[in-house]
C-alpha cells in the first residue's frame, strides 16, 4: 500500500489570521486557516526563518508552527475541516494535526471561542489566587454550552460566504469535517447535531461523559439525534485524568455507526496539543485550586507517558485517514482503517487498543 497518511503531504502549507464578527451575538472570533498552498519552497513551511511564529501571551517567546504566514493559496476545490480548541486553550493549540491536514489537500479553520481561551483561564485563575470565590461550574460552562456550536455554524457560513480573506474558492462545500480537543469533542459532537454541513467527525478526547470533576455540567448534554450518516472516529488517552476512558465508551456507546474508537496507551489528557511535554507539565504544575486540586495530583510526570511524538503520529495518522475515507471516499485509507491498526501503529513504536 503506498498510501501513508504519518507522513506530511505534498502540499506546501499557508496561515491566514481573519476576524469573523457575529453581530446578531455581539462577538467577533478570531480565526486561524490553514490552506494549501502555492509556490513554496521545498521546506519553507517546516523550517525557519520562512515558517510563521506567533505569540500565545504577549509577553512569552514567540512560537513556530509549520505554515508560511500569507502564503498564495494553491488552485483547487479542498475538504473544509473545523477545529474547535478545548476549555482554556485557544485555536493553535493543535497545529501539528491542523497543518498536518493541510499538507495533505485539506483547508482547516479553528477560532478562538472568545471567553473561554487560555487568556480568559488565566485571568480566572489569578482571581481566585487573590481572593475571588469559585465561580459555580454549572454557570460557569453554561453559556459556552449554548456559544460553541453557534460560534461553529457561524465560522462555515462565514468562510463559505466569502469572508476567508480570498480563500472560499478553495473549498469543496460538499465535504466538510469536524475535530476538536476535550471541550472541543464535545463541540465537535454538538455541531454535527445541529449543523447537516457536517459529515464527518473526529473527536479528540472529548468532554460529554464521565469527567473526573463533579458534578459536571457537560455530562450527559451531547445531542446524539444526527438524522444521518457520520462517520465518527474518536481518538482518546488511556491515563486521562480529567475525562477518564470510561467516559469516552459513555459517548462511544451512544454515538451512531459507523464509529470507531482507538485508544493511546499510556497517555493524557494534553497528548492531543502542540509541544506535549511543555503542556502536560504546565497543567501538572497548575496552583492546586478548587475542584482541579485532588486531579493535578493525579497526573503523572510526563517522563512516565508515552513520548508526544507518538501521540502526534497517532493523531495525525489516524485522524487523516479517517477524514479521506468519510469525506474522500479514499479507497486506501479505508483498507487501512478496516485493518490492524494496533500492529500498524507498533511499527512506529506507539501502542495503541481499538474497539
């Protein structure tokens, strides 16, 4: 089989930055796409000083990711893919699977779900440091239970529309999929819902089921009435400490065939974010506040999981593969889904369990 979804695409990979204001909801989202692009040289996307840097924090180093800011969109009709960030992340946080797709012929789109970014975790958590009660999490996560899905039928209007800064004539709108990372699966699993657009779906790690806090407010919330065929591939951690793996066979059971679900051993919650030894040790080393004090303790060393260049191989090779069989009908990939993928992922050294 030639087909190798772990390897990076033919494709040279461009950035766009545009802002989408959603008037009738007073916000205006920040949005990231991804595109293939034209007139690269070879490596310009993965090597500095052509690839683009940007800054998480304004006063942190700047941080690469293997994109060429601006560059000219290639000629084409492309797969639309949506990336939702999970709570307290932001719409970089999973470049190496965004890029990854688009290398391979995909334009994918992440905005930042204003009010429940990094920036907005952060300023939370130094309020409570100095003295501000714990807000109630019902209350807490309640209004982006209603402004995520929204905010996701907004973005695909808005790029089909036109409103992608010339990059809406490179998309197939026909052929549209959807990932997202914790509270982002569970948006993921929201918008296919309540968006028909949407014809795939890869859940990384979502929220929905069993969390480690409690009570928790997306238990049970998923809408899992689709009215139609999705193909669905959840990609999840075997040592989640936040959304334990019970919880993902809650959502797996419930979820419509065709689904598939592919674990990786010896893995967290943070294994599906760019630089996952910096993350993971970020969020282990967390002030111990509130409801989070008893799971930080919890959570191993990230000397002690598997290496985030497996994960990244998991996520990036799995997740291709499934986003070309559902919304391609790519006849490889789906020969290499229907087939031993635990013995294929140990090739490359990552362990894996599929159910």
């Amino acid at each position: 089989m030639s087909y190798d979804p772990f390897a990076r695409g033919s494709h040279g990979v461009g950035v766009r930055t545009v802002e989408l204001e959603d008037r009738g909801r007073s916000r205006t989202l920040p949005l990231e796409i991804w595109y293939p692009a034209s007139g690269l040289g070879q490596g310009h996307d993965t090597s500095d000083p052509t690839r683009d840097r940007y800054r998480v924090f304004p006063a942190f180093p700047p941080v690469p990711q293997d994109a060429v800011r601006d560059a000219e969109p290639a000629a084409g009709s492309f797969p639309l893919v949506l990336f939702s960030h999970g709570f307290g992340g932001h719409r970089r946080q999973s470049t190496f699977l965004c890029t990854h797709l688009a290398s391979h012929g995909y334009v994918v789109a992440a905005p930042d779900h204003v009010g429940n970014t990094v920036l907005d975790t952060m300023q939370t958590m130094m309020e409570l440091q100095a003295g501000k009660p714990m807000p109630e999490p019902e209350s807490f996560v309640q209004e982006f239970i209603a402004a995520r899905p929204a905010d996701i039928s907004f973005v695909l209007d808005g790029i089909l529309e036109g409103r992608a800064r010339g990059l809406s004539d490179q998309i197939d709108a026909s052929r549209v999929g959807m990932t997202g990372h914790s509270f982002g699966g569970w948006t993921t699993l929201m918008a296919v819902a309540r968006d028909s657009r949407i014809r795939a779906a890869l859940p990384l790690a979502p929220a929905g089921g069993r969390a480690a806090v409690s009570p928790d407010p997306l238990r049970g919330t998923a809408d899992f009435a689709w009215g139609r065929r999705v193909p669905t591939l959840y990609l999840v951690a075997e040592r989640d400490t936040l959304l334990p793996l019970d919880g993902m066979h809650e959502l797996v059971d419930q979820t419509p065939h065709p689904r598939r679900l592919a674990v990786l051993k010896n893995a967290d919650h943070m294994h599906f974010c760019d630089r996952v030894e910096e993350t993971h040790e970020m969020f282990r080393l967390l002030p111990q506040i509130g409801p989070f004090s008893e799971i930080v303790k919890q959570i191993r060393p990230v000397t002690q999981l598997c290496p985030g260049a497996h994960a990244h191989d998991f996520v990036r090779g799995l997740g291709l593969a499934h986003l070309d069989a559902a919304l391609r009908q790519h006849a490889e990939a789906e020969q290499l889904l229907a087939g031993d993928l635990r013995a294929l992922l140990a090739l490359r050294g990552v362990e894996i369990e599929v159910a």
